[in-house]
C-alpha cells in the first residue's frame, strides 16, 4: 500500500478564504458600496476577470505591469493578464461602444483583482475593490460627486469626520511645475515616480534620487513641493491652481471639510490627467492610505476612440476592512438564517418540514434538524450558528397547534400559533 501525501489546507499565499463570519462583514461591505452609489444614480456593469496583457502595457504603470501582473501565455499563444485593476477595462467597455452609450455615463463595479506582491496588512494578492466612474463631464462638478461619493459610502460605515482625511492635488498643477524647471518629458515621467514614493522614503533620499535625474535644481525643486504655500507661491498666477482650489471650496460648502492640498500626492497610474485624491485613516492603528482615485481625460486614447473625460475611483474591500476593525466600526455577526427547527423525534420530520415550507414563503430562512441529536444539543448547533430563534416541534406541538418561540439572545419564549411566527421574528 502506497503511502500518499495529505493535501495542505491552507490557501494559496495573499488571498484569503470567506468563512460565514467573514462572508457576513464581506456581503455588508459590497451592500454599503452598493446602496450609496446607486443612490447617486450609478448603474453596475461588470466583466472578465481576464484581459489581454497589452491593456495594461498601455497605460497603467511599469511596476504594476513588469513586477506586480499574473501573467502567462495561453494555448492560442495570446498573452493574458488577470486584471490588477478595472479602470483600463471600463475604458475598454466605453470606448467599444463609445457612439451608441448616452453620456455622461455613472457606472460602477466590484470586481475581484490580482496583483503579485508581498502579502502584508492592507494589501493581499486578491482582493475585491469599488470602483466608481464618471464619463462625459470635463468640469469640476464631476470631480466633486466623484469625492461626495467617496465621502458618504465612508460616513454610511458609521465614520466621523476626524476618523479620516481627504487629500488631494492635481496632475495639470504638478505638469506646470515640471514646466518651471524646465523638466522634459522624460524627467517629468521619472520624477512623478520619485515623489508618489516620497512618504516612503527619508528627506535625503528623495532629495538624493532628484538630483540623478535634474542636477542642482533638485533641492530648489524639493522646497517648492515641502507645501502647498510654496507651490502656489511658485507658479504665481495660475489656472489649474484656481481650479483645484475651487474645487476644495465646493466640496468645503458641500460640508465636507476634512480635505487637505497635498502637493505630493500622485497616485501611482500613469494615466491621470487632472485632479488626484486619496482618503487617509487617521487612527494610529491604521495610519495610511485607504483609497483613492482621480481624472483620467485621456485613457480611451489608446483604444482610438474620441476624447471623452472621466473621473472615479477605487476603494478595496482589504482596506475597508481594516478601517471598520481600526475604529470599532465592524458589524456583529448574524445568521442569515432566521429560524431553526428542532425537533423531539423522527416522527416529526414530516410534519417540521411542511411547517418550515409555510415559513419559507412567508420570507423566513428556516432550517430544520435532520439529525437523531437529542433536542439539548440541537439548540446547541443553533446557538453556535448564531442562528437568532428556535422553536421544537413535537407530538404536543403538534395536537395543540401552539409553539414556544426562543429569542437565543435574551433567552425570552413566546408561545403562538403558526401564524403568528413570522410577526415575532420580524419585529
């Protein structure tokens, strides 16, 4: 007899398995998301979790693309990527039907994505992520409901304003600053790099990495961009300040006004145009980054299709999760299954499983023992399921017609008529 290995139960290394507990605070985050931007009026659209690798060579970033892809080469010899994020493959979706949608468009989606990287706290190899996008409106009303919306589904987790901040700046800003030192486009490229690792890295590091790629106007370049008082002060007279400050005065009217003008946020993509934003957890415990997004006017260009500017962003479930743990804001696990059905003997079955048929179609989520367990551990299953009513069903039940309802929370018992079942576990 051969000796045969046992199969390890652990899941491959960055993703995560969803046990009922967990698929319980999964499903009320995809609710939130999903109730405050249909209340917006943003419809879901969705697609393949696979894309041609080009998609992403495009447009999305070098280290995303040569380090952080699932990659590989199919039997037709295609090269395919699981797709590490959504904004290029709804910029696919819109430009194959550019001329027959009616813009501007409100789409969202939650899509799962996949990166290659080192599994740490906020960031796994998979995770689910809301992704919100405007296309159609250019101006700065569009930037505001994307940042509104960003706003509530935070606040609709029970979040105060102090537990977060929203930061923001704008691609058209830093491109004028490039401009003042005389940056070309391929020093722009490599500086936008060096400063969305700024925070990541010490002073002398950064100042360091800008002297390789602009020489002596590196430390000149560095106290420009230490605040958002310098930088303004810098370009002196300038549009694309007037309109990001605008924009902070609109969302500030709008009463949301815990954001900040932060001149070195760039966000990570290449292919943002104009306003960028990202919303930091503000507690200790989980002091960082938790989503954010921005204006990407030029993405379809890729596909050939006409301009059309669009606005959104991306907040994953990882994230979320830990906000939501950081700040006490997790929900209290439910069964989604109402009531269980005990019952004192095999006789019974029958007679359960007809009361439990009559419950289902009153909108109850009934169970019924099928098991020879005696009724004391029955109750036990169901207290540990977390299944919230119980009633037991037997030959007295059944001559009476009368059955003792048990809230398993507060131990209370209320002894009613079938039809008075439903009233008690909905209330």
């Amino acid at each position: 007899m051969t000796n045969k290995s046992k199969l390890s139960t652990e899941s491959y290394k960055g993703v995560r398995d969803f046990y009922p507990e967990d698929m319980f605070v999964q499903n009320y985050i995809f609710n939130t998301w999903r109730k405050v931007v249909e209340r917006f009026g943003y419809v879901e659209y969705s697609a393949s979790i696979l894309e041609p690798a080009e998609l992403y060579k495009a447009k999305t970033g070098e280290e995303i693309v040569n380090e952080q892809t699932y990659t590989f080469t199919d039997r037709g010899n295609r090269e395919v990527t699981l797709r590490p994020e959504m904004t290029p493959t709804v910029a696919r979706l819109v430009a194959g039907r550019v001329h027959d949608l009616a813009f501007p468009l409100r789409w969202y989606s939650m899509p799962n994505l996949f990166r290659y990287e080192k599994p740490q706290r906020g960031r796994l190899r998979e995770h689910w992520q809301l992704n919100v996008d405007l296309f159609g409106v250019e101006n700065s009303e569009a930037d505001a409901e994307i940042i509104t919306i960003a706003y509530n589904i935070i606040k609709e987790f029970g979040a105060k304003d102090s537990d977060f901040v929203i930061k923001i700046n704008s691609r058209k800003l830093i491109n004028d600053l490039y401009a003042r030192f005389e940056l070309n486009e391929e020093q722009a490229h490599t500086v936008s790099k060096i400063i969305d690792k700024k925070d990541k890295i010490s002073a002398e590091t950064f100042e360091e990495s800008l002297e390789k790629i602009i020489g002596d106007k590196a430390s000149d370049f560095a106290r420009v961009l230490s605040s958002s008082e310098r930088l303004l002060e810098s370009l002196g007279n300038n549009k694309n300040a007037d309109e990001l400050m605008g924009l902070i005065e609109k969302l500030d009217s709008a009463g949301i006004q815990n954001v900040i003008f932060s001149p070195t946020l760039m966000r990570g993509f290449d292919y943002y145009t104009g306003v960028v934003f990202e919303m930091f957890d503000t507690s200790p415990e989980n002091n960082r980054s938790l989503f954010g997004g921005g204006r990407y006017d030029d993405l379809l260009d890729i596909f050939g299709a006409k301009k059309i500017p669009a606005v959104g962003f991306g907040w994953g479930d990882v994230t979320n999760k830990d906000f939501l743990e950081s700040h006490g804001l997790l929900p209290k696990y439910k069964s989604s299954t109402d009531l269980y059905i005990c019952t004192l003997d095999s006789s019974v079955n029958d007679y359960a499983q007809k009361l439990a048929e009559t419950l289902r179609k009153d909108g109850l989520n009934v169970s019924v023992n099928l098991t020879d367990k005696k009724l004391g551990d029955q109750i036990k299953l169901a207290d540990k399921q977390g299944i919230p009513f119980i009633i037991c069903v037997g030959q007295d039940e059944i001559k009476s017609g009368l059955y003792k309802v048990k809230n398993m929370e507060s131990g209370e018992e209320k002894t009613v008529k079938p039809e008075e079942i439903v009233k008690i576990i909905s209330n």
